[in-house]
C-alpha cells in the first residue's frame, strides 16, 4: 500500500454550489512511488436521502436514490483481466452532468440528510481498493416572486387564562405581526407584538424564535417531525397586569436550506416565526405562530429598495450558479455554509475512504439585503 502516494479528487472549477443541469469537471489524481496493478480505476457521481428514526420499540428508516452515474477512467483491455499503472503522477479528467430533477442538499438529524458527493475508486485484484470521496453541494432555487403568499403580511392573536383552585383570571393576550411571508437569507424579519398580562401573575420573559421543521417519511407512511430553532430574540419579564410592546425588531435570516425540498418524498422543509410568552408559575406558555416561507431569489420590490445602495458593475440578470432565469436586476449571491455547522458524513461503505468527512451544504446568502439586525432591547 506504501505505493500509493497520492489519491486525490479535484474541480477545475470548484464552486460551493453546483445546481441541477450544471456540469462538474475535474480530475482524479493518482501518485504512485511503484508500479501498481489494478483491475480499473474509476469514480462515480452519487446522490441519495435518507430518514430513521425510532419511536419506543419501533424503528422506521426509508432511503431514495437520486443519483448514481460511474465512470471507468483507465481499465484492462478485453483481453486481460487487469492492467498495471506505471509509477510516477497521473491525472485522470472526468465529467458529470447533473439531471435537472434533483432535491437539494440537506443535512438534519443524524443519518436523516440528502447527500451528494463523487468518490474515486482504484479496483485492486484480492486486495483492498484505496477510495477517495468528496462532498459537494447541490443547490435548490426557490423563486419567492412566484410564491403568491410571499409578499402578504401576516396576523395572528390569541389569549390564555391560567386556572388555580377553580378560579380563572383574566387572560393574558397577545397580537403577532410580520411585514410579508417571505425572505432569502440575509434578510431580516421585521417583528410586532403587542401582549396585555391579565393574570395577575406577571411575565418572565417573552421570545420570539425563528424556527425550521422538518418532516421525515417513509413511503409507508410512518412520519416524525423534528423541530430547529435558528434565531432568536428576547424581551425581560411584565409585571402583573402590565404590558410590553415590540416594534419593528428584527430577527436575521442566516444561511439556510429552503422551503419545501422539491423532488425529495421523504423528507420535508418548513419555517415559521414564534412569539412565546412565559408567564410566571405556570408550564403553560402563550405561543403564537406564523408560517414563513424562505427562498433563494428575493421579491424583485425588496431588491428595488436596494438597488441605488449598489454598486455600478454588480448587475446581472442571471445570479451565478441559478438554473433559472431571473428576469429583474439582481446582484449574485454569496454562498455560506449551514447555521447548523458540519455534520460526520461518514457512511458505512467508507472504511477505505480518504477525504474530508465533515461537511456542511452551503445556502446562498445575500449579505448586501440587510444590515446586522439591531440588539433587542431588554425590559
């Protein structure tokens, strides 16, 4: 094994993100210090979801395949079962086109994620195969101009009376405000709140918290959901019978996969903002909910209030990367690793495998659309 040197993949053009109809190029190389013997060399393109989860005794998992392309690189003519490759450095190209049909990159819980990623392969006779994999992510795009509800602001109230010894207070109510529904990373979500305490207890504290759920499936119908908090802001505690307001604070939006995860059936994205009240003495807290959808190509009303703030020669009409066309004026985003950090990639076909593990999907993130959000202020 000391013959082998090097084995490493690399992009010609290594972007953070490549998007479904895209083409990745690169190279396989391969330092030997000796000549080697093989079958072939080879690598192959993989993408693959997968959910499990238990519940008590019962277990549910369920996988799908999105991607699985192989590609021979150097292999033994038909008249011999194997070839040798001569010591010395040799570099190997390949390309894949990805299908235009593909889930975005996901990673949740643990061994619940859509994953993408190219391993190379030298196929050794009655000895063990020295691997290469490398992780790459495949980008969704959610256009928010064609969502109908994504420019809607949205309302809700609600109240709670707390019993004690047979006798009911007077509740204490609140009202929920967003500006719209929808939002790119990078953005922030202007909040208002307005909560009346009528119990006579007090408030502890009220948050409120921008939160993802995820929805795992199985095709037979077994699901789980698993709630992430991403942001959150606070205000201090109400005395009894007192009131608090928020005003236009505003809660950011950091790099996140989108909403929805089209063409992936087994796992499913949802976002929504909370207002959670704590009353004193009580485990039962007054939440109020509003569904938000987040996207990858911002309301072209929300870019038009930056446009004189940027700067000449960032326009173009099609975002770097975006399979789809974008039919205003927009400058391209950047592209962030996940909130959630790096998770261990590690499957259990890689016991030869070298190659980074840890990987995070990168989201875009337009880091021109919004100043850091202010401190929220405390009471």
């Amino acid at each position: 094994m000391t013959k082998l040197r090097k084995l490493e993949i690399t992009l010609n053009n290594p972007q953070v993100v490549y998007f479904p109809g895209q083409v990745i190029q690169g190279q396989v190389i391969i330092e030997l210090s000796d000549d080697m013997n093989m079958r072939d060399i080879h690598i192959s393109c993989e993408g693959k979801g997968h959910v499990e989860w238990s519940e008590g005794d019962d277990s549910y998992w369920q996988s799908e395949r999105y991607l699985h392309t192989v590609l021979m690189l150097y292999e033994s003519s038909a008249s011999s079962d194997d070839v040798t490759l001569q010591a010395g450095n040799h570099l190997f190209p390949f390309q894949f086109v990805l299908p235009v049909n593909l889930p975005g990159s996901f990673e949740g819980k643990s061994r619940c994620y859509v994953r993408y990623w190219l391993k190379a392969t030298i196929d050794r006779p009655w000895k063990f195969d020295p691997e290469y994999k490398m992780l790459f992510t495949v980008g969704s795009v959610l256009d928010l101009n064609t969502e109908p509800n994504a420019l809607a602001p949205a309302q809700v109230s609600d109240s709670k009376t707390v019993c004690c010894c047979c006798c009911e207070s007077q509740p204490i109510t609140a009202t929920f405000r967003i500006d719209r529904s929808g939002y790119v990373p990078g953005e922030s979500i202007s909040c208002n709140a307005e909560i009346q305490e009528g119990t006579g207890r007090g408030v502890h504290s009220s948050k409120i918290k921008l939160v993802r759920k995820t929805t795992h499936r199985t095709h037979g119908g077994s699901k789980e959901s698993v709630y992430n908090e991403v942001a959150q802001l606070q205000h201090g505690g109400i005395p009894a019978g007192g009131s608090d307001i928020w005003s236009g604070e505003r809660i950011q939006v950091p790099p996140l996969p989108p909403s929805y995860l089209p063409y992936c059936s087994i796992i499913e994205i949802d976002y929504y903002v909370e207002l959670a009240v704590d009353v004193l003495d009580t485990p039962f807290d007054l939440k109020l909910q509003l569904p938000v959808i987040i996207g990858t190509i911002p309301l072209q009303s929300v870019v038009n209030q930056y446009m004189p703030q940027i700067q000449p020669g960032t326009i173009t009409n099609q975002p770097m990367g975006f399979s789809a066309p974008v039919n205003f004026d927009l400058p391209p985003p950047a592209y962030h690793e996940c909130v959630f950090g790096k998770v261990d990639t590690t499957d259990d076909d890689d016991k030869n495998a070298a190659g980074n593990m840890n990987f995070a999907p990168s989201y875009t993130y337009y880091d021109w659309m919004s100043p850091p959000p202010p401190s929220a202020p405390q009471n």
